[in-house]
C-alpha cells in the first residue's frame, strides 16, 4: 500500500491539480472530491483562458471574413483541426469534422453513411454496453431503411462475448458500432481484434470514443477504424465541441448531414453544390471558442505525459477497487480484466440516489443512475449504479475519503 502511495506522489499529483481552478472550491463546508470524471472532466487554467482570450481580443466568425479579426479566428480554429489531426494519428486534415460532441457525431454517421449505403434487411452491429447515443440513431436509420439492429451480448464480467460477435456477422453486415470503453463500467474493448474481424465481413466501422480519448492513446492508423467520436469536454476541454474522423474516401462520397452556410459550393434554385472536406459537414457558425479552446487541452494533456497519466488512473483504479470492494455490502458491476478508471457499484438495500445524495453531503460527487445505458441495467437486472470515475488529477486521499464516506451512508441507510 505505502509502494502505491509513492507512486502517486511521483506523479506530483498536487502541482497537476493547482492547474484546475474548480478543484480548490467547497461543496457543503468539504473540499470538493470530484469523482464525475465520465460525465465531464474539469478545466485546466490554460484552456478557460484560451476561451476567455478568443471573447477578448478576436470574436469574430470563421471562414468567410477577410478581415484581421476574421482572419486571426480562422487560423486558429483550423490549428485546432492539425492538433486534432495529430493526436489520432490521422492521416489528413479534411478527415477530422467538428461537432457539437460524440452524440452528433454518431448522428451524423447514421444519418449521411446509413441513408446512403443501408437498405432493407442489411444489418448493423451495436453492443450491450452502448450508450444510449450509440443505440438510438442506429434503431431510428434501421427503423427507415427496414434494416436489422443486432447487439452483442456481454458476459456477467462485462466483456463482449467475441465468438458470439463474431457468429453475428454476415454479408448482409454493413455497419458495426462500438463503445470503446464502457462508461458505466469501465470495461476497455479489444477494438483492433473488433475491427478487424468486422473489416473481413466486409463492414464499415465506428468507434465511439468518448470515454477512451482521455485514457487511452488513440491512433486511428493503427487501429484502421473507419469512424471515431469523441468530445471535448471530456478531454479537458470545452463543452458543445465533439469530433468525428472519417477515412477521407468515405467522407468524401457521404451526402452532408445538415445543409446550410459554410457547406455549400454553389446555391441555385435549381442545383446546389456543397463544399469540400471538411467543411461539407460543418454546416453554420461552430462553437469557435470552444474548438480554439480545445487545442489547449490537447496540449494540456500532451505536455503531462499522457503514459504517466495512464499509469497515474490504473494504480488509482486498483486502490479504489480494491478499498470499495472490501466494504460489506457493496456489490460492484463490472469486473472486466482489461478495465478504465471506473468503479460501479451498489450499496445493497439502498437506492443509488441516496447514496449519492448522502456523499454529495460530504462534499463527493459521483454520478447515480442508469448512465444512459438501460439496455446494459436490464442484463444486470438493476435499475442503475453509483459510479465512481476517475482522471488524471484524482488521489488517493480522495479514494480514501470516499471510503469513509460510504460507510457514514451505510450506516444511515442500512
């Protein structure tokens, strides 16, 4: 325990966390323990000034002004797009498309790629574990073209069933889409052996990423993925800014998801033109602040040494789940071997918002309820989780805090 104590205090943890403004307030007279890291990560100073910077000193709409305000705000939301570019190891510019967030993201997929290329009884392949952004735009495409949503079961661990996947493909496979790491369990998904076998029956990939992008090194070249979502606020960044990469020869014959200024080529009555990569998909005035913003977060997390960071989550994750698993009468949820920091759990006897509610007292937040995966509550047989997720400026104090103040809350409820 002491070795795992030195380590997180050769991460220097505490100079990490002076960077993020918000984990200094109180919450009910307690320091904030902020442990909601799947919902949304918290700001480092240097992106909250970039946002503050853009309102300043150079407000101005992108792409269309000629202008020195116009002009400054175009490069620097296109340098954005080259970061971008960079940190998923894309191999073009135009293949990384702005969006509101991961949800837009796969909306855009299913409704531009599944309108096209889907017909009736083709199948898409989603899984259990899918957030509800991953399961609803699917059903709704299918619903229209008369196509066949088809789901892969998960173990009582909360790992995909891969022989079961892999019984499930078929010619008539177009589209399979999968969550890279669960966001109610934690559970990180072979998605380079799911890939590749879905690539053998011939169909189109997606990864949503939402949870994976903090934690994990993404490269999209080497894990040949045809599609990856992902937001911004949950990377450090702004909210309402998500990404979507695409293979440039896919994106390139998809019909625009929306239609508007900035996509557009030509505008006639009779025929309009739409514009290049990958403004074809970037209909409307963006979240400009938001997209320059999150460039400083990818530095941000970058110039932190995102190995060490990994690192830093996995000891915390062990600790965390070996302290809550000790306590009688919890009962965690997910138990997958190859994990991402988050604990789900349920306190037997009581009701998840309680627990919640009791831990919000003593200053922790966590997240309680379905997590926007019921299909996943119905496997386990239970109407939601308290969950615990952690990021790279989490302790072990914190761990130990929230410990202690699970056992206030078991004594009150049960």
């Amino acid at each position: 325990m002491e070795a795992v104590k030195e380590n997180i205090q050769a991460y220097n943890v505490t100079a990490l966390r002076n960077k993020f403004p918000v984990l200094n307030v109180k919450v009910n007279r307690h320091p904030l323990v902020y442990l909601d890291n799947a919902a949304t990560t918290q700001k480092p100073e240097s992106v909250i000034k970039a946002l503050e910077s853009y309102y300043k000193n150079y407000n101005a709409n992108i792409h269309r002004g000629i202008h020195h305000l116009a002009e400054k705000a175009t490069a620097a939301f296109e340098e954005t797009r080259t970061e971008v570019q960079k940190f998923l190891n894309a191999a073009y510019r135009e293949e990384i498309i702005f969006t509101k967030g991961t949800t837009e993201s796969i909306n855009l997929v299913a409704s531009s790629w599944g309108r096209k290329n889907l017909k009736e009884n083709d199948e898409v392949i989603i899984s259990t574990m899918e957030h509800h952004s991953n399961i609803v735009p699917w059903q709704l495409i299918c619903e229209e073209k008369k196509a066949k949503l088809k789901v892969i079961p998960i173990s009582d661990e909360g790992e995909l069933d891969l022989d079961t996947f892999h019984s499930l493909l078929s010619p008539k496979t177009k589209m399979v889409s999968v969550v890279h790491v669960s966001n109610s369990l934690g559970t990180i998904n072979p998605v380079e052996e799911i890939i590749e076998m879905a690539h053998a029956a011939g169909a189109v990939v997606l990864i949503d990423g939402a949870q994976s992008t903090a934690h994990l090194k993404i490269d999209v070249a080497r894990m040949n993925c045809d599609f990856f979502a992902l937001s911004a606020h949950k990377v450090y960044g702004p909210t309402g800014v998500g990404v979507l990469y695409g293979k440039k020869e896919i994106l390139e014959v998809m019909p625009p998801y929306q239609g508007g200024g900035e996509m557009i080529g030509e505008v006639k009555f009779e025929k309009t033109t739409y514009n290049e990569l990958p403004y074809k998909f970037e209909a409307g005035t963006p979240n400009i602040a938001g997209v320059i913003a999150f460039r400083e977060a990818l530095f941000f997390l970058n110039a932190n040494n995102p190995t060490l960071i990994h690192e830093h989550e996995q000891r915390l994750l062990e600790y965390a789940t070996e302290k809550i698993s000790a306590l009688d009468g919890i009962r965690l949820i997910g138990r997958a071997k190859n994990k991402a920091g988050v604990i789900s759990f349920l306190l037997n006897g009581a009701h998840p918002q309680d627990v919640g509610v009791l831990l919000d007292q003593q200053g922790i937040a966590v997240r309680t309820g379905h997590h926007c995966t019921q299909p996943l509550m119905d496997r386990f047989g239970i109407p939601g989780t308290v969950r615990a997720s952690l990021a790279m400026y989490n302790t072990h104090e914190e761990i130990d805090l929230l410990t202690e103040a699970l056992l206030k809350a078991k004594k009150m409820l049960l």
